[in-house]
C-alpha cells in the first residue's frame, strides 16, 4: 500500500512533483530507492523533449582553492521564477561543489565526471522532472596557477555574472600582501563592470573590428580612397581596443587610485 508518508519521504528526497511520486512508488511497490532511480531516468527522458526549449536565465558560480585553483560555471533554467528558487541554487551549488572536488580540465569532461550515480551530465537532466524546465550546463573553465600566481574570483547579481581571473607574481611573498589581494579584489570588479573580450589584439574578432572600420562613404569615393582610408583613420578601431581589451578599459574606481594601488604592488612584484 502506498500511504501519504511514503509519498512525503519520495517528494522530500526528490522534490519532484506529488503525482509523479506516486505514479513511480505504483510501478515500484513502495521502494523508495527503485523509484528515486526510476524518476532520474524519466528526468533524463524528459530533458531530451525539452532540449530544444530556450534556457536563457540561470546562474553562475565559482569555487577557489587555496587561491591557485578556480572554476567557474554556468548552469541555465528557463525562467527568472526558477532561478531565484532555492532549490535550483542548491541544485547548482551541488554541482559546484562536485567539480570543485573532481577539478576536471574543461566543460566535455565536467560533463562525464560521476555524481550520484551517474554522470554529470545525465545528473543535471534527470533534474528536469523536478523542475519542469529545459536545464543546460552551458559553460565550465578551470584556472591553475602558475607558480607564484593568484586566482581570484567575484560573483554579482546573485549569480548573473562572474568573473574569474589569474593574477601573476615575481615574487613569492607577494601573493599573501594585503595590497596586492585588495587590487586582485578590485580588478574582478572592474572585469564585471567593463566585460572586456580579452587581453590582447588577438582576442578580438576580426568581425568585430571590421564593423567598426565600416563607414557610410561618398558615392563618389574610388576603392584606392576608401582603401587609404581605413589604412590611415584608426580611430574607431583604436576604440574597439579601448574598450575591449581588459588592460586599456578605463579603471572604474579611478585613474588616480588604481595606479597609486598598482605601483604598491608592482613594488612587491607584481605582473
């Protein structure tokens, strides 16, 4: 017999939904553990007809150890409504917490570390029963140290951003100095503020600087004056650096301050 309290104990080990619980606890005569098992596979199941739902809200989190080691990730629901929902952070603070320990190189591994009897991946599908929306592990990066190095991190927006960065040393006492780990501090919030596309030339597209080369000009104008042109009028491309490039975007706390902190640590070998 399947009384209230079996289904209470499936729901509260589950959070999925009442009548799913006791469809499942039917087709297993009451055992618990066959029907946990049997709802993750229906999970799995159902996340492959929602696959092609948008999942464009969601959270990012990041874990760091011992200040040499960072991950950050990105896992999507549907709504704004689920993502604020605890059980959905916990969900993801679960998951964080599993590659945090497992520390896999990049996102295709991430996916097939072992977590609850399965596999990542098929773990965070088998919670779409529980949710009732599409779920996408979207990205996942792993920083390492370099020796003498620094990761450092900053979530904002209760999770719509984040930021993770590696900050080298020359020396080795450097990396424990309250200067230095103030600026670390406040270059992570600077990234959030700015969204820089990288560090160097390299890291912008070459689309994206070619939009910004494109002018309205005079009928009139021959290809060899357009050609010189665009070879001697960089302005807007020199923007799309300014702007872009994490080293030349603008300090949002101040010029002033950031080189002031900037050169204390430099004198403790920064780079």
């Amino acid at each position: 017999m399947i009384t209230a309290a079996i289904v209470k104990e499936l729901r509260d080990r589950t959070n999925a939904g009442m009548m799913d619980c006791k469809r499942v606890l039917a087709e297993t005569n009451g055992d618990i553990e066959a029907s946990i098992k049997l709802l993750r596979e229906r999970g799995i199941a159902k996340a492959g007809a929602k696959a092609d739902r948008a999942a464009k809200e969601g959270i990012i989190a990041a874990r760091v150890s011992n200040a040499t080691t960072g991950i950050l990730l990105e896992i999507n629901c549907e709504t704004d409504f689920v993502s604020k929902n605890e059980n959905f952070q916990a969900f993801v603070k679960e998951v964080a917490d599993a590659l945090e320990a497992a520390s896999p190189a990049d996102h295709d591994a991430a996916l097939a570390i072992p977590h609850g009897g399965y596999s990542l991946d098929d773990y965070i599908k088998a919670k779409v029963i529980e949710v009732g929306e599409n779920l996408r592990f979207r990205k996942y990066v792993r920083f390492a140290a370099a020796p003498g190095g620094v990761i450092g991190s900053y979530i904002h927006m209760g999770g719509k951003v984040g930021v993770l960065i590696e900050m080298g040393t020359t020396k080795a006492a450097t990396a424990g100095n309250g200067t230095f780990l103030e600026l670390l501090k406040d270059l992570t919030l600077h990234i959030a503020a700015s969204a820089p596309k990288g560090l160097s030339r390299e890291d912008i597209p070459e689309a994206v600087i070619e939009t910004k080369r494109t002018f309205s000009a005079p009928a009139w104008w021959t290809a060899a004056t357009r050609q010189h042109h665009r070879e001697h009028h960089q302005g807007p491309t020199r923007q799309v650096f300014r702007r872009k490039l994490f080293p030349r975007t603008g300090f949002r706390q101040g010029s002033g301050h950031h080189r002031r902190r900037l050169a204390r640590s430099q004198g403790q070998g920064t780079r």
